[in-house]
C-alpha cells in the first residue's frame, strides 16, 4: 500500500511541509516574507561574526552552515537539487544581501 502513493519523494517532513508554499502561486508573496524575516535574523549574525570576529556569533554561524549543509546534502545523495536545497540558497542568498546593505548603510 505505501508504494501506491510514493514518486521517489519521501511524503513527510520538511520538503513536503513547504511544497504548497512553492507550488501554490497565491502562496509565493508568504514565502518570500518567511525567507526574507529568516535572513533578517541571521544577517546580524553574518555580520558580528565577520565583520566584528564575536566568538558566539562565529560559533552560531558555524551551527547555522552545518545545518544547511546537511539540508542540502540530502538532496545531493539523492543526486538532485531539490526543494529544500533551492531554499535553503535562496536564504543564504538573501541573508548575504542583507548582511551586506546593514553593513554598507551601517544599519548594524
């Protein structure tokens, strides 16, 4: 029975959790603001650690990168990049930009 409902996905945890956010056009304006207030958090974290060398930031950053890296490695041994993987850079992306304008404008 479990075969009948399965496409080489697993059906349960993150990736089928945030499928309706990117499928659902009506639902993309949510995503963006879940990714945008994501990378508004971490941005000051990017920046103490980098630019200012604070060792819990530094050691936040380090647990942040390994998380994603784990998130993104699941989709590589799956040799595909995925929803998950797609996200997760798109809110380092993101959180990259913001660093960078709190930084430039001195926001931070």
């Amino acid at each position: 029975m479990p075969e009948a409902g399965k496409s080489g996905e697993s059906q349960n945890g993150f990736d089928s959790w945030i499928r309706p956010y990117v499928v659902e056009s009506t639902l993309w304006p949510l995503l963006i603001v879940m990714l945008a207030s994501l990378a508004a958090f971490v941005a000051p974290v990017v920046l103490f650690a980098l630019r200012d060398r604070h060792i819990p930031a530094m050691a936040a950053l380090t647990a942040l990168l390994v998380a994603s890296g784990r998130a993104i490695g699941v989709d590589v041994a799956k040799r595909r990049v995925g929803l998950v993987s797609g996200l997760v850079l798109a809110a380092w992306a993101m959180t990259g930009l913001f660093a960078y304008i709190a930084g430039r404008w001195h926001l931070i």
